[in-house]
C-alpha cells in the first residue's frame, strides 16, 4: 500500500515547509539509530516522507498520484515509489505499450471500447482537362473487403439469432493480466471471440463464414467538382476496406489531370495563344475562336502588339463566386515568304514609317 507521508511526519496535508522540517528535525532525533531507544525502520521511514515532501515538484507527484515516479531521492540511490532502482538495468522489450503500463498504473484505466474500423483505401483517378474545369462523375470497380451482403455483416444466419458470448459474458471485453516490474496489472481487451460484441451468431453464415466480411468487387461513384486541381484528394467516407463488427474506412482519390493542346490553367483563368496575321494586328478585325464552352467570336484591335492579353470575362474555371476568365495571348505571325506585291506595299508602309 502506497505510504501516507503527511501522517508519518504527523503534519496537516496543508503544512508550510517549514511545519514538515520542524516535523522532521522532532520526529528524527526522537528516533534517531544512535540513540537508545532508537527505531532504524522508523527513521528510515521519516526521511523518506521529508525528502518527498521538501520537494515541491515530487510533493506535487505524490499529492497527484499517491506515488513519486521522477526519483524519490533516497540516500542509498534513486528511489521510484519505494522500489531501488540504483544499479539496476531494466529491459522494457518484453514490456508491450508502456504508454498501457502507466496509464494502468496511475489508475486512469480505459472504459471505453474503440471501435473497430476498416482500413482505408487510396487509388488515383486521371481526369481529361475539361474534366476538371467542369466537373465529372467517374465510376471505379474496386475489389475489397465489403458487407457480407447474407447476413448483413452480421455473421450470422439472419433467421439464426444471437446468444451472450460465453467467453466475455456478454461484456464484449476481457480482462488480461500482465507481469512487470511494478507488479502484475489487469487491463481489458477485446473479446477476440465476439469481436467486442458481446453477442455471437447461433448459426454462422455459410457465405461468410462468420466473418461479416467478404472479398468482393465493389463499384464506387466519384463525384469530381468543378474546378478541381492536380494533386487534389477526395475523401469518399465508408467506401474503404469493411470491418468486421466495425465501421468500414474511407477511399481517398488522389486527382491527376492531363494537358491540353490549347489550354493552361493559371489559377482560376485559362490561358491560351492566339496567332493573329501581321495585317490583323496591324488593322483589328474579329477572330472565331473554340473555347471550353464551344465557339467564340473576338474582336482583335487594331495595332495590336505581340504579346497583349486580351481578356474574355466568364470563359475560365468555376468557382464558388463565379468564374474565372479566358486570357488570349497576342502572338503575331510574321511572314517568311511575301508575294511582288505583298513586299510593294510593305515597302511603302516602310516609308511611311509603319
């Protein structure tokens, strides 16, 4: 049993450090191994609770837990919780969770049972470009663990019942014990053999075999928004692998998109190049284009440079505020080859100075 220092020292659990030295300095040289009607034990025990409780950080410990695990500081090596620990190598290998060793300890033991879940899934889903800009609905076979669809996922025959398990009495939990170097401690488990639920089928289903799950091929609908980007994920929750007595996991699909001929995507606008003739740049005129959106008609203005952006509203990607915008980037095309007359009038608008 865990030792009540404030009533070794004879003190209040609110005294002042100078209450639990004054305690110590009386109470040690009452018992003190020299003299006559000395008590070593009782001496022993003394320093022991002055060394805990003239240390605010393990008194704190102590007030907490009713132990000290940082190091009692004992005269004859460290102490933990009244174990000598000085000297000592400990192997923690055969030890499982330690995490599960000390939360046991401490006595905050779990009451809760974590449920069961399947594992998720993750596939990649290449879209086209328009795709991508305007949304797709896209199916996908997947061979996985799924539903027993004969019982249910249950297990059992559907017209076969349950019973209380036999092995948790109907708990779904089971109590372990396990051996380590502060003694033997009891946790609890998972039944393995209701899976936690307390219940087991009288009959076992023939297609599953008891199991609630099967390997089987599942077709999947992926619903792609608009406007979605390379390297996007979506979470498709309870579409992952079944779990038996559980919730199933979720499928995650990773997106890649393929590039297009014509078009680039610069955040939410779309980008392109639009070759004009050298007499169209230099005279305007209107250009016939194909978009995502099917044909459209620009007006080029005159003495346009090589290089001008010219901006048509509402032709990129969609978004939650609209649209983005179609970007037509000026290129003009030079000729190599000029006809007689071609090269004449070039000549004149040379010297024109154009």
């Amino acid at each position: 049993m865990p030792k009540n220092y404030y009533e070794i020292l004879g003190i209040a659990r609110n005294a002042s450090k100078d209450d639990i030295k004054s305690a110590y300095r009386r109470l040690a040289h009452k018992f003190h191994p020299d003299k006559n009607k000395g008590d070593d034990v009782k001496f022993k025990e003394i320093s022991e609770a002055y060394h805990i409780l003239s240390d605010d950080k393990k008194r704190a410990e102590y007030d907490r837990y009713g132990q000290v695990f940082s190091g009692a500081g004992g005269a004859g090596g460290q102490e933990w919780g009244g174990f000598d620990f000085s000297g000592q190598a400990w192997d923690f290998g055969d030890l499982g969770n330690i995490g599960d060793i000390f939360e046991n300890f401490f006595g905050s033991r779990r009451t809760h049972k974590q449920a069961r879940r399947g594992r998720d899934i993750s596939i990649d889903l290449e879209l086209s470009f328009e795709e991508s800009v305007f949304g797709a609905e896209r199916r996908v076979l997947l061979k996985k663990a799924v539903y027993c669809k004969e019982c249910g996922g249950s297990g059992g025959e559907r017209a076969g019942g349950f019973e209380t398990c036999s092995f948790c009495q109907g708990s779904g939990t089971v109590r372990e014990s396990r051996k380590s170097f502060f003694g033997t401690f009891t946790s609890l488990k998972e039944c393995d053999r209701c899976r936690g639920r307390g219940q087991i089928p009288k009959k076992e289903c023939s297609a599953c075999r008891g199991q609630g799950v099967v390997m089987a091929s599942e077709e999947i609908v992926v619903n792609v928004p608009a406007g979605i980007q390379i390297g996007e994920m979506i979470r498709l929750q309870g579409k992952g692998e079944a779990a038996s007595g559980g919730t199933a996991g979720d499928l995650y699909v990773k997106i890649h998109i393929a590039s297009h001929v014509l078009f680039r995507r610069e955040g939410n606008d779309l980008t392109m190049d639009l070759n004009i003739p050298l007499s169209e740049a230099v005279l305007g005129g209107e250009k016939i284009i194909e978009s995502l959106d099917g044909k459209l008609k620009i007006k080029i203005p005159a003495g346009v440079d090589s290089g001008e952006i010219l901006k048509i509203r509402g032709k990129g990607i969609p978004t939650d505020r609209g649209r983005g915008d179609l970007l037509a980037k000026i290129l003009v095309k030079t000729p190599k080859r000029l006809s007689r007359k071609a090269r004449q009038l070039m000549e004149e608008l040379k010297k024109e100075g154009i």
